[in-house]
C-alpha cells in the first residue's frame, strides 16, 4: 500500500525539505519500490510507492505539471471509462497510471471528479493557481488519510505517525476518545481519532484548504441504493448479485503483477470471493493464497472454527489454502509493536497479525477481506421470522417457521425467542429488560471506567450516557441498521490498512466497492431470507461455484480467532497485574476501573455468552491501558 504525505504553509512560511524527508521516513514500510518528494512555494509534499498493479510500473508521484502538484495511493476501477470521458486514446492510456488519468480528471471537472471515479483511493492536489489544496478519501474509506489544520499550516499524511515529523503538530491524546474507547457510545464525532487535533478524513468525504486557510469538508457520496437496483424481480437480483460482485473482486485482481492473497474463511463472504476469483487466477495461472485462522486439526472450542469450511474448498485447484494456528502468542504478545505499527490501542488481534504475515511470506503484494458481505450483499437479517409476522405475512410466516426448523433442527422455543420475538418486542421494552437484568444500574457502571472520569464525560458533553451501546446489539431494526452500519464503516480508521501495510500489503474489501454497497441497500428484505435460512440470493446467484457444503450450511459464522476464550482467559491476570504496575501516579486509574476489570476476568466460564463478552471488553480495556503508559513512555 502506497503512501502520501505534505504541508502546505499559509502563513508565507517556506516549507522544510528535511521535514517532508522526516515525513517519508516515516513512511519507509510503504514505500519499497521508491520515495519522492517535492517541495515549492510554501508546499511539500511526497509519495512512497509500492508497486502493485500492471500500472504502477509507470508511477512517478508527485507529479508537476502546469502548476498543479498531485500525489495520490490509487487504484482506479474504471480507467477506460474515464479515458472515453477525457478523449485519451487506448495507445495512450497504455502506459498511463492511475494518477496520471486522476490528474486528467481533475484538470476536466475540477473537484467534482470525485464523482466520477471508482475504486479504492486517497490522494491530495495542489492548484497553484487558486492555491487551494484539495483532498478526498474513497467512498468507503478504503485507504486512509490524517491530517492537521495548524496556525498557520496544514499536514497531512497516510498515517498518524509521519505527521509527527513535522514542527508543531501535538502528539498528545485525546482524554474525550479515551472516555468514548471506554464507553461504547453509539454516536462517534466523524472523523475523532485518539489525539487532540489530529483528524481522520471520513470516507466519501473531500477536504479543501483555501489560499487565506480556511479549511472545508463535504461528504460527496454516502450509502444509498442505486435507482436502477430499486423495484426489479428476484431474476435480476440473482443476476446483479453475481455480475457486480464479480465485478468488484476482477477490478482487483485482473491487472496485478503477483498472486493475491485473501483472509478465507470458507463461509459466503470470503467463501464468494475465492470462487469468483477462480476464472481470473486460472486466466493468470496463478492461485490465490488462502490464509484461513484455525484451531490445530482435531481440537474442539465453544465457538465455531473455520477448518471444515476451508477444507471445503481443498478441492478448487486455484486456491493455495495455509492456516493460521495459535501456538503461544495471545492478544498481549507484542503489544508495543502493534502500537507502532497502528498509532492506536487496536490492530492488537494477533491473529490479523499472523494472517497478514503469512500473506506477504506468500510474496503476495494485495490482501483481500470478505469482511462487509453481512451488511451488503449477505445480509443476516435476524429475527426475519418476527419481520414477516409484522408485515402480516401469515402463510408466509407459517412457511418459513417450518422451514427453519428443518434447516436448523432448533426447538420451536428457542425459534421463537431468537427469531420471532426480539423483531416484536419495542426497543424501549427491550432497554427495560436489560435494565432490570442489571438491577437498575446504568448501563456505564458495568463498564470498568473510573466513575468519576465518566461523569465529566457526561457533563462536558463528550458522552451522551442515554447513547451507550446496550449489552447485546440490536438486530431487527432493519434497513436503518445497515445504513447505520456502512455509514460508520466509511468513517472508520484506517487500522487493518495500516497492519497490512507493515506486512508489505495493499489490503481491500470488495463487500466495501460502492457497485456492491448500492446494490446491497435495493434488494428487497424478502431475498434475505428464504428456505429457513439467511443469504438466499446468495445460495441461489453462486449455486454452481460454492461447495455443497457451504450451500446447505446453517446460520452463524466461523470465529476468526477460536481460541480467543481461552486465550484471554489465561493471560489476562498477568496482564491486567502488569497494567496496574504501570499505573504511575495515578495516570492509568484516572480513567480505569481496576477494580472492576479483575471482578471481569475473574473465573469466566466458557459457556457463559456473557463470559465471552466481558472478557473481550476486559481484554480492549487492558490493551487501552497499555497504550496509554506505552504512549507517555514513548512521548518523553
């Protein structure tokens, strides 16, 4: 994955050459195949490359030209089009990158361009003769970009950590994030990141800098469902749902300069993925690299593993199948690297961490994640059975019951209260349900948050105490969910980007293309649900390329780390001992509830839900803690 990085001075002030070369150190890991700088009239700004696809060999960023300076990390999905648009020839598109056809399209529709491009892409323009400074992430937040608006200078950058380079940006955290990582709060200020003053550009979103400073953002695309998905019969939603996820998966594999890698769990998501892969990586005569988290062969967890799933696939030539075993290593190995690497407390999973390396130690220079597919094309549409009863579909209703029973072999109890109720009950009764299952404590008393740091949340308006999470997510609210869903996933951190990054890979999620997105939110709730079982257009549009197996399958998906109950289990006291030695002066305990955090992790039972729950907050929580006293240690 590419990176760019800059600073434009609005105070008259020239810009430092040796900050932009700090800057691209800073940037070194993404920038094997080279690092260029340009520095002029009060800008600087720089890109690292990392070859990945047929074009990049004609990369040479920044590119100057006629007073405008671009530097770009790009993969545009439709270059032709947009050739035909600008009146480039094929010839000549031959040997153009991407940010050569951006540039184009920029000089022809000026910031609007953002409109007409497609692909996973960041990139900032300098228009010397406006001397404005234009920014813009992709649609989904794909690729990431920070930045800093200061007195009298603006930087930003692929990455948190090169904006440290430069003189008189702060490196100081935000105390409001550090209540929000503690709280849950349901609403997340867009674009918040864990410092003060630093932010993360929200995908969908461009940014302009004028000449006097003045900075401006505007949300150009948000998740909606395309006009002509909307109103078709089910023949043309079987049909879309394989021509654009093919789609989607080909713009990303059909111009790479090495085999792909891809985070398999052989369910639908990943599982889709690879089977529409197939006909490209045989076309390529390549295979792509499978990298699935598993238990070792034979062991047996509360949770579901992916082995049986992967090995379903064992029988596609195209697909070169590894796993990912736990041996010792635990979500607090190494934890201090992982807070390099990311700038955060998250990105810890050690699982995404042995992934993403087994996948570069492949030589594969793109990871593909089939993480979106639930909220787009794959919808687990729970309670669905209660939806229909509500729509005062009866026949349909009495139908489906009978179906799902067959299809899970589950107890009409228990259909009735995970499948029927919870779209029945009021979320007002369903608040009240969980309130008394608490005794009436406050949702954020059962968080391990110093009381005192959450009532100055509260009271400086950081924490809306009535827009906490509840205890278990909420999954019959429908298509205001998904919405909600892939909004937040476009305003999402960069962080698995970023872990990939280290591991020398540019990282995409074809469930996150727009096509995908906007075909998702137009197919109508009745194709999510048929037969007793969710992803009905899905069984239905990959019938023929998915394993028997996977096509029968229930409900439910395979855990990506099955051993994380145990795990945490056992290292979490040692590591919540080695937090509270940390606690220098107070630092830590100003925010954390030790106390509360042991009472967590204290004898959990593997089959307790619940347990489950707690101890994956404790474990964020103490992971949070560690950061906190890495980060002051790190900052002297």
């Amino acid at each position: 994955m590419s990176a760019i990085f800059g600073v434009v001075r609005t105070d008259g002030a020239p810009v430092s050459e040796r900050e932009i070369g700090r800057m691209a150190n800073m940037l070194a890991h993404r920038g094997p195949d080279g690092r260029h700088i340009a520095v002029h009239d009060g800008v600087g700004m720089g890109h690292c490359l990392m070859r990945v696809t047929q074009e990049d060999w004609y990369e040479a960023q920044p590119i100057r030209a006629g007073g405008v300076t671009l530097v770009a990390d790009i993969r545009l999905d439709n270059r032709e089009a947009l050739a035909s648009a600008l009146g480039i020839d094929g010839a000549a598109l031959g040997d153009m990158p991407d940010s050569a056809v951006l540039l184009a399209a920029y000089r022809h529709w000026g910031e609007a361009c953002v409109d007409h491009l497609l692909g996973d892409f960041t990139f900032a323009i300098w228009d010397g003769a406006t001397r404005t400074l234009m920014a813009a992430r992709d649609h989904m937040g794909q690729r990431g970009l920070f930045y800093h608006h200061g007195d009298g200078f603006f930087a930003f950058a692929s990455e948190t950590k090169a904006l440290w380079a430069v003189e008189g940006v702060p490196r100081r955290l935000s105390e409001e994030a550090i209540g929000r990582r503690l709280l849950f709060p349901v609403d997340l200020p867009q674009g918040a990141t864990l410092y003060d003053a630093i932010t993360n550009l929200p995908g969908g979103t461009t940014l302009r800098l004028n000449a006097d400073g003045v900075l401006s953002t505007h949300r150009y695309w948000q998740p909606q469902a395309a006009p002509e998905h909307l109103g078709r019969d089910e023949a043309y939603y079987v049909d879309a749902f394989r021509r654009i996820l093919t789609e989607a998966v080909a713009c990303r594999l059909r111009r790479l300069t090495r085999p792909p890698a891809l985070l398999f769990s052989g369910g639908f998501d990943s599982g889709g993925i690879a089977a529409l892969a197939g006909p490209i990586m045989v076309a390529q005569e390549r295979r792509i690299v499978a990298v699935c988290s598993a238990l070792d062969e034979g062991e047996r967890r509360a949770v579901r593993d992916a082995r049986a799933s992967a090995e379903a696939f064992r029988q596609y030539p195209f697909i070169d199948l590894h796993y990912y075993v736990r041996h010792h290593e635990n979500v607090f190995s190494d934890l201090e690297t992982s807070f390099a690497t990311t700038d955060d407390s998250v990105g810890t999973s050690y699982v995404r961490r042995g992934l993403y390396r087994l996948a570069g130690e492949s030589g594969a220079r793109l990871v593909l994640d089939g993480m979106g597919g639930d909220y787009t094309l794959n919808v687990r549409a729970g309670a669905m059975l209660g939806r229909m009863l509500i729509r005062g579909r009866i026949v349909g209703f009495l139908r489906e019951f009978g179906a799902r029973r067959r299809a899970t072999g589950r107890s009409i109890w228990r259909i009735w209260r995970e499948d029927v109720a919870p779209a029945l009950m009021p979320l007002r009764l369903s608040a009240a349900i969980q309130s008394v299952s608490r005794k009436g404590r406050p949702l954020w008393r059962t968080r391990p948050v110093n009381e005192g740091f959450a009532r100055s949340m509260f009271a400086r308006g950081a924490v809306d105490p009535a827009r906490l999470r509840t205890a278990r997510s909420v999954h019959d609210r429908w298509h205001g969910r998904w919405v909600n869903l892939l909004n937040k996933a476009a305003m999402m951190m960069p962080v698995q980007p970023t872990l990939a990054a280290a591991e020398g890979l540019e990282f995409s999620r074809p469930y996150h293309d727009r096509r995908v997105v906007e075909l998702g939110l137009a197919i109508p709730e009745t194709l999510q649900f048929r037969g007793g079982l969710e992803r009905y257009l899905a069984r239905r549009a990959l019938e023929d390329i998915l394993p028997q197996r996977l096509l029968a399958s229930g409900p439910g998906n395979d855990a990506e780390d099955p051993d994380m109950f145990r795990q945490a289990r056992d290292c979490a006291p040692q590591a919540l001992a080695e937090a509270q030695q940390m606690d220098n002066e107070g630092r830590l305990s100003r925010y954390i509830d030790f106390d509360r955090l042991k009472s967590m992790i204290a004898s959990p039972d593997e089959s307790v839900p619940a347990d489950h729950r707690r101890l994956q907050v404790a474990t964020r929580v103490i992971a949070l803690a560690r950061f906190i006293a890495w980060f002051d240690k790190d900052n002297r």
